[in-house]
C-alpha cells in the first residue's frame, strides 16, 4: 500500500482511445488489466475523462480546412486537430467496459470548453485555465502522483509535466499508458517528461 500522501491519476482510459474506437491507440486497452490491478494500492484514486461538446474546435470536422491529425493555429498555439472523439455522453466517450471505476473518489472531466482542448488534467492548452485538480490534491493532502492511461504522449505527458511544474513529485508507468506516436511525439514527449523532472518507470 502507498502512503496517503500518494494518489494514482488513470488518464482517459475511454471507448474512443481503445481499438474499435475514433481515436483509437495501438493497444490501448491493454492497461485496462494492470490499472485495474494498481487501484487497491492507493489511498487516493483520480479518473480522468476526456468530454468534449459536439462543436469542440479540436475536431477536424468543425473546420473547412484540415484533416484529422494535422496542425491549426488557435489564439493558444498550435493545435492537432482530432477526429471527433468523446462527445460527451456517447458511447465513445464512456471509460472502458472492463476498467474498474467504482473505486474512482474523483473523475474530473476535461476539454468541455468548445474554443480550447485540454490535454492535461490540470490545465486546458492555454497553460492558464485550470480544472481544478491541483486544489482537490492538495486538499487532500497529496504530494505525489503515478500516471497512467491513454495516451502517452498527449493527456498523460501534459498532466505529468504540469503536475511537475506544480511541484507535485511524478512518475510515469510506462507499461500502463500506450501512446499516439504522432510524428515522434512519444520520443518528444518522453525527453520533455525527462526534462521536467518526471520518473519513467
Ligand atoms: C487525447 C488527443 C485528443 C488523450 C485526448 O487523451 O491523450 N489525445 N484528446
Ligand atoms: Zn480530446
């Protein structure tokens, strides 16, 4: 058992990042077992949900131009644009069948603001607006985190590393996260998470 101090996040193990889904990860049910396995080890346990609007701005198909998986401008940066994923209250958007999630004390739902995504679980893609996630943390007590989830190198990479940046002491599970390897964004997001203070287990 780990210390009271130590909560485990499960990032957006959902539908729509599992084979068979919209974006659907290589292999991404596969953590479903181990997470599953993990939840009795923690005090603290944080669900994250990916829970977008119909007319969410990372959708492809809200735009005239680009494809899915290529790269717009928004007023908060560069930003991929998705295939339309976890609307909220579809069947993609449910976590996994087989993922337990009765012992969930918290499910923070993210990217519900239709002008901007969020990626992180602490803070949308503008690096500003926060969920709120870091204040239940550390009214709770805890000091520090282990990620794991979907996908590795988008939503378990930006909560890690913002996690870091709050001074939160972070480890990432590897073999329980699977990634989207968009043109080398798992090799980028493995040596950011490195240089921001991350553990990779
Ligand atoms: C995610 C792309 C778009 C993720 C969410 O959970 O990593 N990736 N929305
Ligand atoms: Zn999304």
């Amino acid at each position: 058992m780990h210390p009271d101090t130590t909560a485990l996040l499960v990032i957006d193990v959902q539908h729509d990042f599992c084979p068979g889904g919209a974006l659907a990860v290589a292999d991404g049910d596969a953590v479903v077992p181990l997470i599953n396995a993990m939840l009795g080890d923690y005090a603290v346990r944080v669900f994250t949900q990916d829970w977008h609007p119909a007319d969410h701005s990372s959708f492809a198909d809200n735009h005239s131009v680009g494809e899915p998986f290529s790269l717009t401008e928004m007023p908060y940066g560069p930003q991929v644009l998705w295939p339309r994923h976890c609307v909220q209250g579809s069947d993609g958007a449910a976590f996994h069948p087989a993922l337990e999630t009765d012992p969930a004390d918290m499910i923070i739902r993210k990217g519900f603001r239709p002008q901007i995504d969020s990626y992180s679980a602490f803070f949308e893609n503008d690096h500003v607006t926060p969920t709120g996630l870091e204040g239940y943390l550390r009214s709770r007590g805890v000091t520090d985190l282990v990620l794991t989830g979907i996908a590795t190198d988008f939503c378990v990479a930006y909560s890690a590393i913002d996690a870091a940046r709050l001074g939160f002491k972070v480890t990432v599970l590897q073999e329980a996260c699977r990634a989207i390897d968009l043109d080398g964004s798992l090799d980028k997001a493995l040596s950011d998470m490195r240089a921001a203070g991350v553990v990779l287990a």
